[in-house]
C-alpha cells in the first residue's frame, strides 16, 4: 500500500501537469471536496471543475 504522502504528492505533480487521468486515479470515486470556491461530490465532479480551471484549458479557448 503507497503512503498518504506519496499520494497526495503524486496528485498534486498529476494536476500540475494537467495529467487529470492519473490524478483521477488517485481520488477515492466517492470523495467530497470542501473549499472556499464550493463544494464537489465525486471524483468525476471534482476532476471535470480541474480541467475547466486549468490554465492550458483556459489558454486554448
């Protein structure tokens, strides 16, 4: 079983590296997020929000 730490870091090098499949696996499907720009339930939930605020998203359009 991999570490808290080796998780946490790998999705974080994950989303920075806009590579939102690998960050995906890495999420528990049932999770919750709370932050101050608002909630999101499900990793799918949660993943679809990274790729619309990811800045070589945003650059693209």
């Amino acid at each position: 079983m991999k570490s808290a730490k080796y998780i946490v870091l790998s999705f974080i090098e994950s989303l920075n590296k806009d590579d939102f499949a690998a960050a995906y696996e890495l999420l528990d499907k049932d999770m919750v997020f709370e932050g101050v720009l608002g909630s999101r339930h499900t990793a799918d939930h949660y993943i679809a929000d990274m790729k619309k605020m990811s800045l070589n998203t945003i650059l693209k359009k």
